[in-house]
C-alpha cells in the first residue's frame, strides 16, 4: 500500500483500522507498506510505485 498514490476510486492517505473503537474510530495516516516498510520495503527497490500501488 502506497499512501502518496490514491486508488483510483478513494484515497490510501488514511485509513480505520479493524477492531480499533469501532465504525466511528477516527481516522488515522497509512503507513507505507502497511507500517512493514523496514521488513519489506528492499523487496520493492526499482519498482514503480505509482503505477504499481
């Protein structure tokens, strides 16, 4: 998940996470790769990530 890069039909910038306060949770910025950046993130090198999001 790229947050800088929006789905074609909504934004990636923020999300609601499951389980957390419910349907009305506020809101909260994506992390890149999901917050696994540190684990993941070389595997993604030279990728287009705004064509591959």
């Amino acid at each position: 998940m790229n947050p800088e890069v929006s789905h074609p039909r909504w934004s990636q910038a923020t999300e609601r996470r499951i389980g957390e306060d419910g349907l009305f949770a506020k809101k909260r910025k994506t992390l890149m790769f999901n917050g696994y950046e540190p684990q993941v993130g070389q595997l993604y090198t030279g990728m287009d990530l705004r064509r591959f999001f």
